[in-house]
C-alpha cells in the first residue's frame, strides 16, 4: 500500500497544478502544502535518516529564497515559487538541477508554442471557451506550471522516492 501510495501522490499533485495553471492561472496553495506534508509522511514511513531530511529542506529553503527574489522582481508568480520549492523538498540536492534544467526548457517550449497560438485566430467556438480564450490573450502570462509539473513528472521516476517505491513492490508477493 505504501508503495502505490509513493507511487501516485507525487504525480498526482504535479498533474493538478499543471492543469489548475493551465484552466485558471493559478496553483493553489493546497498543493504545496500537499506535497510539503506528504513529504513529512513519506520521509518518516520511508526510513529517511535525519541528515538527508535536513539536506532535503534546506534545498527546500534555497529554492524558495531564490524564488522569493525573482517574485520581488516580477519574473516568477508566487505559485510557481511555492511549487518549485515544495518540488525541491521532494527532490534534494541531487534532482532539483535536473528538475530546473527540464523545466526551463519545457517552458521555453511552452512559451514559444503559446507565443505562436496567440498571433492566430481561433474559431469563435474555441473561443468562447474561458480558459482556452485567456491563454490566447497576449496580455496573459504563460502558465508555467504546467512546465513545473511536466518536469516534475519526467524526473520523479530517477528519483530515490521512485527507487525505493519499485523496490517495495517487487517484494510483495
């Protein structure tokens, strides 16, 4: 049970704010609040020694801090912060680079994508649909969760977390 558990709750939450950000622009707090408690959960019924547990919120710290500072700036929304820092925790010092890396590049993608949809025009059908009309608006940002969850989701199965799940389920009859 414990290792379906590991095996879905990350993914599912990274799901949900990829696709809450897509419809509505926004990540709601609830989730990083989510993964910050399953973290706990997951951390303590998982055995993780108490120095990896430190490491891992430290990187949790760092990527907040760093995040708190692009937000003062205008460069990153403050869902996306909270994401990307309550990924870290889950990620540490070892993955959070590679999440990073994947990230920016599947937002630049999205990016460029949403850039070139935005200068078409959409049948009034289309259009008329709430959130495909304010992604289309030019004066909308990108929804870059759906970069952060992506991401999230391509690096999570190099993950310990990943490991230690497909480890437990082949010991189970």
């Amino acid at each position: 049970m414990f290792e379906i558990a590991l095996l879905l709750f990350f993914p599912f939450l990274m799901l949900y704010a990829a696709f809450s950000d897509m419809v509505s622009m926004t990540i709601s707090n609830k989730v990083s609040l989510a993964l910050i408690a399953g973290f706990v959960l997951f951390a303590y019924l998982g055995g993780m020694s108490l120095e990896s547990f430190g490491w891992h919120w430290a990187m949790f710290a760092l990527t907040l801090l760093a995040g708190i500072g692009l937000f003062a700036v205008g460069q990153a929304g403050g869902g996306d912060v909270k994401l990307i820092a309550s990924t870290a925790l889950w990620f540490g010092w070892d993955f959070t680079l590679p999440y990073l890396l994947v990230a920016s590049i599947l937002g630049a993608l999205l990016t460029l994508f949403l850039i070139n949809a935005r200068g078409l025009i959409i049948p009034d059908r289309i259009a008329g649909i709430g959130w495909i009309a304010r992604l289309h608006r030019a004066d909308v940002g990108i929804p870059y969760g759906m970069a952060l969850g992506f991401a999230a989701l391509i690096v999570y199965p190099n993950t310990p977390w990943m490991q230690h799940a497909l480890h437990l389920a082949s010991l189970t009859p």
